[in-house]
C-alpha cells in the first residue's frame, strides 16, 4: 500500500511539472506539450495534480475538454476503486 502513496504522489507532481512547463513554453512560442500527455497523466492517476497546476496557472482553462474531462477522469477512478474496495472488502468488515 505504500508504493500506491508515493506512486500516486509521484505521478501527480510529474502531471504538475507537466503542465507548468507547456505553459512556459506557450508563453515562448517553444515546442509544447502534446495534449494526450496530460491526458495520460490523468488515467495514470494524476489528475489532482494536473487540474490544480492548471487552475494555479490558469493553462488550459479554457478548453472544455480539459475542464471537464479531467474531473471526469477522476470522479471516474474513483467510483471504480470505491466499486473495487466495495466488492473486496464488504465481507470482511460486516457490512
């Protein structure tokens, strides 16, 4: 459980780092970051990290694929792990 925490942490700072630089480097006109990485960031469980670097540097806040898509993703992986925890562990605690 514990490289969950620091997969999960890593995952969302690398996400963060990710978008602080695509806005750096739209600012300079410079190579960008494609999309679908950020995109993969998120599935791959960063999405926390992503949507507060993008709100705090306000990159990105207006694509509506961005602004929805990404709480979708997340409220999506959790309803799936709630679903997973749910069926695992239902019998174990009495409920």
């Amino acid at each position: 459980m514990k490289w969950a925490v620091w997969y999960l942490l890593a995952v969302n700072v690398l996400g963060a780092l990710a978008v602080v630089l695509d806005k750096w480097k739209a600012k300079r006109g410079a190579w960008r970051i494609p999309e679908r990485t950020l995109f993969a960031f998120c599935i791959l469980g960063g999405c926390p990290g992503v949507y507060l670097a993008m709100r705090a540097k306000r990159h990105k806040t207006l694509h509506k694929r961005f602004m929805w898509g990404i709480p979708a993703i997340f409220i999506l992986q959790i309803a799936i792990i709630a679903t997973i925890y749910y069926f695992l562990f239902r019998g174990r605690h009495g409920i």
